[in-house]
C-alpha cells in the first residue's frame, strides 16, 4: 500500500501528461477535421443534385470536383423567413464565419421556431444554364435526428432530387433513406404544390403510393423514420415559401 | 564467447516457443471471442460490412497492442490502490487518439464508426489483458499478447463481416457481386442460373451477427477438440 499523497501525484502526472498528448494532437488535426467536416457537408448538398453534374459517377467525386462545383456553380445565399437575403454583415453578427450558408449551424438553427430561423438556400446552375434551388430541411427520426438536402427544378416546384442523412437510425430499415439509392429516386419529379397551388409537400406513404406527384412509397420497417421525413418536408420547407414565390416571379 | 550467447538468450529480445504461444494463443486456443466470448457487443455492431469491420480490427489491435506496452512498463509505478482507473486513462487515451487519427484521415470510416470506436473503450478484451496479464509481465511479451488479442478479435470480426455482408448485401469489401442490378457482377434480373437469389435482409440486421457468432463457436469447437469442455 502506499500513501495517499503518492498516488495522487502519481495520477496527477499521469493525467496532465495525457491531457498534454491529447490536446496537441487535437490541435494538430483540427484543421484536417474542419475540412472534413465541410467537404462531408458540401457533398451532401451537391448530392441532390447528382444527376446534373458534370461528373460521371458520384459516388467516386473527388474533393477537388466538390470544391470546384461550390466554386462555379454554386451560389449560396442565406434567407429570412420573411423571404429576404441576410446580409453577410448580419450573419458575421450572428456568429456565421463568413456570413456564409455552408457554415450557418443547421442544427442550432433548427432548434428556433420557423420565424427566426437563418435558412440556407444554394443556386445551383447546371452547365446548360438551367438553374436549380436546394433547400434544407432537418426533422426528427426513430433514434435522433434526421436532415435531407432538397434540390428544387426552376419553377421551384418539382423535385430534381434530394439527398438525406441521419445520425442513428437503424441500419438496414431507417438508414435506407440515405443507402437505398432506389428509394431516394423516388422522389425525383414529385411536386410540393398541388394544382390549386396549396403547399402539400411530399407524404411518405405506408402501403404504398397513390398520388403520383405528392406520395411515395415508405420503407417496410422504417414507419417512423419515413413519417419523420414526411414531417420534416411538410414543416420546414413552408419557411422557404416567401422567397421561392419571388422567384417564381 | 559461449557465455556472452547465454546472456544475451536470456535478456535480449527473442523469439522462442513461449513467445510463439503468446502471440498464436489468441489466436485458436485462447481467441477472446469464440472462446472467452468477450468483446461481443462491438462484433455484433461493426460486422455489416468489411471495410468497418477492417477499421475497427485495426483500432482493437493497435489499442490492445499499446495500452498493453504501456501498463506493463508502467506496472511497477502503478499504485494498486488506483490500478483499474489508471488502466482506463491509458486505454481512454489511446482510443481518443484513435477517433482523432480516423476523423483526419478516414472520415468516412470515421462517420459510419464514430460511436463504436468510442465503445473500445469498454471493449472487455483490452481492459482483461491489461489486468490479466500486462499487469505482471514484462512490456516485450505484453506486446505480444496484445498484439496476439487484437488479431484474434480481429479475424474473427473479419468473418463476421464476411459472411454478414456477402448473404446480406451480396457484395465484398464493397464490391458488388451478386444483386438484382445491373452495377452487380451477377444481375440476378438478367441471369438464368441465379435468378432465385435474393439477398437475406436479415444479415444485415444485428441478430444475425448473433447466429453467425454462435455458429463459429460451434465450428471452432468441432475443428478445435482442445476447447470442448467434457466436464
């Protein structure tokens, strides 16, 4: 046995040493991680418009395509919900490095009610000069939380695609709605605005679609997840009504 | 000259049959899943497919490896009174440096295995070499130990992940082999010979790696008479 004031200096060598390792480690790397975490974040947003880039086969995009489509084809503008652009001075205000929209903190701003929120818009222009809008929505799933990137056609109505990600959803059932590229095409052409010009959004179906333009089918074993990106849909993307309609002139 | 060969047999680092059964032990014998059955949570979560489950055998292999090292060069100095939590730093740190390492360099790994490489922490083997073992040898063989523990965690989560991920996505190592699509090797849509296949949505699942775990139990003992326990 030894004495108490010899283990404790023994542990408290240990752990400053420790402490020491792990914070310049941490150090060293963040820069690395930062980047990662935004190239991860880029892709998924570029994601829902996969089908209308230049590059063969997404899924192997390289990093220098990624940051090369953000830089020509891409701009990103932050909204109110009142349907105004925030100003960069604005966002720098609010704590957006940059005033820019891929570094707005989608989960914090989530968390404000509809009126409040910062939401991120990015116009993406395809190289035969058509434009699309991809806009975010963020919801909860089974387990936590569930997010999708929505790429809407110029008329801002019909969907060109969409990309959605997750934090624990089961794999196999609930994270099929971002593995099961099948079920993610679904979407593709599905209208938010009925012809009476309501907002309807898109349902996720249990037992199968009916409605061509406003339903699809739900994943067997994802009930929940599926609602969740029902609900998702229906709720966050009214905030981008105000501007949407401005475009649409 | 003869006596200058005995000493250094008997300090220098070599590599003999007790050594041998330190590093092979794990291995078949001794291995921490089929037959101490521990570290089973993270077999059953990181098994859906290869390329995690490869991650993840790397992780254990290097974490056991150096937390062994370390404990047993840090075992005389190691109060006993605190032993079980000094063991927990240095396991701690060195998953910690792991996620670090892995969110720089493999981030994709690092986003599907985030959680369970965490749970390495308390993950049973790492912790029951250090207590078992690193704790009274010496760091050379605690080195092989570790490294014994960690492989033999390792391929049998490789198996895992094998088995899991052919009949349950019908690829491997991400390669699409057998599947009803044309970016398959074998388009079960088109293919006369294979049309009745479908994959078992069931490997995919965390049950299944149950099955298949209880399955190379039983196949190891059938292979290995040494582990049946004729009590």
């Amino acid at each position: 046995m030894r004495s108490t004031s010899s283990v404790l200096l023994f542990v408290l060598t240990l752990t400053s040493i420790v402490a020491l390792i792990l914070a310049f480690l941490q150090n060293g790397l963040k820069s690395k991680h930062d980047f990662n975490e935004a190239m991860y974040s880029k892709k998924a947003t570029i994601a829902a418009v996969a089908n209308h880039l230049d590059v063969e086969d997404f899924s192997k995009i390289s990093e220098a395509e990624v940051t090369e489509i953000f830089d020509k084809q891409i701009k990103q503008m932050v909204l109110k919900s009142d349907g105004t652009v925030a100003t960069p001075e604005e966002l720098q205000d609010a704590g957006v490095r940059g005033g820019l929209a891929e570094n707005l903190d989608l989960k914090k701003e989530n968390k404000k009610s509809v009126e409040e929120r910062y939401l991120p818009l990015y116009e993406f222009t395809k190289s035969d000069g058509n434009k699309y809008y991809i806009v975010y929505a963020r919801g909860k799933g089974l387990w936590d939380e569930i997010w999708g990137n929505i790429a809407l056609e110029s008329d801002v109505n019909t969907i060109a695609g969409v990309s959605f990600d997750h934090k624990a959803e089961t794999p196999g059932l609930g994270a099929e709605i971002k593995d099961n590229k099948a079920w993610v095409r679904q979407f593709i052409g599905k209208k938010l605005y009925d012809n009476d010009g309501t907002f309807r959004a898109i349902d996720v179906k249990k037992g199968g679609a009916k409605d061509p333009y406003h339903e699809v089918d739900a994943i067997s074993g994802a009930t929940i997840t599926g609602d969740g990106i029902t609900d998702m849909l229906l709720e966050d993307l009214v905030a981008y009504e105000p501007y949407l309609k401005t475009i649409k002139g | 000259m003869a006596d200058t060969a005995v000493v250094e047999k008997n300090q220098g680092i070599q590599f003999g049959k007790k050594e041998r059964k330190l590093l092979t032990d794990p291995l078949n014998d001794n291995n921490p899943i089929t037959v101490q059955v521990l570290g089973i949570c993270s077999a059953l979560a990181v098994t859906t497919g290869m390329k995690n489950a490869t991650v993840m055998a790397v992780a254990v292999v290097f974490v056991c490896l150096f937390a062994n090292v370390i404990t047993s060069a840090l075992r005389k100095a190691i109060p006993k009174q605190v032993r079980m939590i000094v063991q927990l730093v240095i396991i701690a740190t060195l998953v910690t440096v792991v996620e670090l390492v892995l969110k720089a360099y493999a981030f994709e790994s690092y986003k599907q295995l985030s959680v369970f490489i965490g749970l390495i922490i308390t993950n049973c083997i790492v912790m029951g070499r250090l207590e078992a073992f690193a704790m009274a040898n010496k760091p050379y063989e605690s080195a092989l130990d570790g490294l014994g523990n960690g492989i033999g965690y390792g391929i049998i989560l490789l198996m895992v992940a094998a088995i899991r991920e052919f009949f349950g996505k019908g690829e491997f190592y991400g390669y699409k082999i057998i599947g009803p699509s044309p970016e398959y090797a074998i388009n079960t849509l088109e293919s006369s010979l294979f049309g009745w296949y479908q994959g078992n949505n069931l490997m995919v699942l965390f049950p299944s790696a149950m099955f298949v775990i209880a399955v190379l139990i039983w196949a190891h003992r059938a292979w290995n008479p040494k582990l049946v326990d004729v009590s």
